[in-house]
C-alpha cells in the first residue's frame, strides 16, 4: 500500500480517488460476514448484463472480526470484480450491531435495480431475490413488489416478470 492509497488517492486498479478512509487489503484476509451469507448467496444468483470494471469499483465494506479478519458485508459488486485480485480496497466500519450489518446486505439486492439487470432473466431474477429480502429493506429501498409495481419503478415493461415466484 502507497501513502496515496492510505491517504485516499489514486491506486493502481481505480480510476477515482478512493475514499479518505478506504485502504487496500490482501484478498485473504476477506471474509464473508456470517449476517450477510444469506444476501451475498442470493445477490450472486441474480443474473446481470455486466459485472462494473474493477477501475470503477467501490470499496468493499467490511467490519473487522475478533481474529483480525476483514469480514465484508455490504458493496457485493466489489467483492465480484475483486475476487481473482490480490488485493482490494476496503473500507472499515467499527461498531455496526448486527441489524445493520443484515440490513446493509440485503440492501445490496435492492441496488441492483438500480444497475444493468441481464434483459433474460435478470428482472425476474430481482424480484425473486426481492421476496427473499427483509420486507423493512425493501419497502424502504423500493416500495411495493408487485409486478406492476416493480415495472412501473424499473420503467420496464411488466411482462419482464413473468416466471419471477417465490
């Protein structure tokens, strides 16, 4: 790590000043937080036209476990286009109670209707992935899930949906 890196500036991978507080850490010192499986496993099996380049990737959030691990819970897209990297940027939150840290997860599903979904599949994909989510989340995030509802918010046509059950 670069005292430009540690102080927030350019690295090698990115194409934007990292955050102030962002830092690179080794990939093996990453860890799925044990909250966020549910969301990550379900975020991994919705299907998206593209993965975002690794120059354009957010810092991956993570709290730090008792054992000095890195154990990421929220910018699931990061830890995606990171994975084969051997290093990645991080950013480190102390003190989330457990409820946040679930919440940040499957908040993580929400976003992705905000991103490019695969036009086979990747709507109807979200919306199941949508059912799985803590209603809170959602209803916050999106509002209703509806197939209506979501076509109207998404600004897609409803039939992008069909198929798409719990």
């Amino acid at each position: 790590m670069t005292q430009s890196t540690r102080s927030g500036g350019m690295a090698p991978l990115c194409l934007r000043p990292l955050p102030k507080n962002a830092r690179w850490i080794p990939n093996t010192k990453l860890a799925l937080h044990p909250l966020a499986t549910p969301a990550f496993e379900t975020y991994r099996n919705i299907r998206v036209s593209a993965r975002i380049s690794p120059s354009l990737a957010d810092p991956l959030l993570v709290v730090r476990s008792d054992q000095g691990r890195a154990l990421f819970f929220g910018n699931f897209a990061a830890r995606m286009v990171f994975a084969d990297h051997e290093t990645m940027p991080v950013i480190v939150f102390d003190g989330l109670e457990g409820a946040d840290i679930t919440r940040f997860a499957w908040a993580e599903i929400t976003k992705l209707a905000f991103n490019q979904l695969h036009p086979r599949g990747g709507f109807q994909d979200l919306k199941r992935a949508l059912l799985l989510s803590p209603e809170d989340v959602t209803k916050t995030a999106i509002g209703q899930i509806g197939d209506a509802a979501l076509a109207r918010h998404l600004a897609v046509d409803v039939s992008r949906f069909r198929g798409a059950q719990r």
